[in-house]
C-alpha cells in the first residue's frame, strides 16, 4: 500500500501536467485501496482543476470534500476566491469569504491581497479599501 507522502506527491505532481483526469483516477483509486483523501489531496485535485479552466468540477470537488468531513484550510480558500475574483465574480468571492469566516478558517494576508487586487483589477477601487479596515 502507498504510504501518505508517496500519494501525496503523486497527486500533486499530475495536476501539474494538466491531467486532472489522471489524477481523479488516482485519487479514486487511493481511496478504493483505503488511503482517505485528506486537505493536501482535496487541495491538489482543486487546484489541477482551476489550472485547467475546468471550476464547474473544482466546485464539485470543493463540495465533496466538505460533505467527507474535511474541512477546506486557507490555500483551499484563497485558490477558489482568487478563481472568482480573476473572474470577476466579485460577489462569489466575497460569499467564499463569509464562508471562510463562518466556518472559523483563518483569512491572511494572501486573501485580502486576493480581494484587493481583484477589486481594483474589476474597477471597484472604494471597495477594495474596505478591506484595509
């Protein structure tokens, strides 16, 4: 069986390339063999996905991973905020951050960066000087 650190990086490295779906099968294929997915794993197929434009599914992943039990951490968070605000769906971000907040993840400096570039970037500067309060 496939220790942890060797799965880990397996699923990492495939995102990579650009072959999500080789890694939905590998990650499918861990837990058939009783390696459960964990923040890292989510994360990595979360992040393949965004990197080839396919977010429809990275939220599928998203929601999956949270209906599992494991709970999203800041990288999870700020991958998926910064999709919306590249984007411009603003207003899906800033509900990704009350999300965030609810559910007691610690917001950084990377996600109000996030927020602030993504708002200037899409015009809505006295917006963005919000999150300097």
């Amino acid at each position: 069986m496939l220790k942890y650190n060797v799965s880990y990086f397996l699923l990492d490295a495939v995102p990579s390339e650009n072959q999500v779906g080789v890694a939905s099968k590998l990650a499918i294929a861990l837990t058939s063999k009783g390696i459960s997915p964990d923040v890292c794993t989510f994360n990595s197929l979360i992040q393949g996905l965004c990197l080839s434009s396919k977010f429809e599914t990275a939220l599928e992943v998203f929601q999956d991973m949270k209906n599992k039990g494991c709970q999203p951490d800041e990288f999870t968070y700020n991958m998926l905020i910064d999709w919306y605000c590249t984007k411009g769906k603003l207003d899906s971000a800033l509900r990704l951050l009350n999300e965030m907040e609810s559910s007691g993840c610690p917001q950084n400096v990377i996600t109000y960066n996030t927020l602030i570039e993504g708002f200037c970037k899409n015009r809505k500067i006295e917006e963005a000087g919000k999150f300097f309060d």
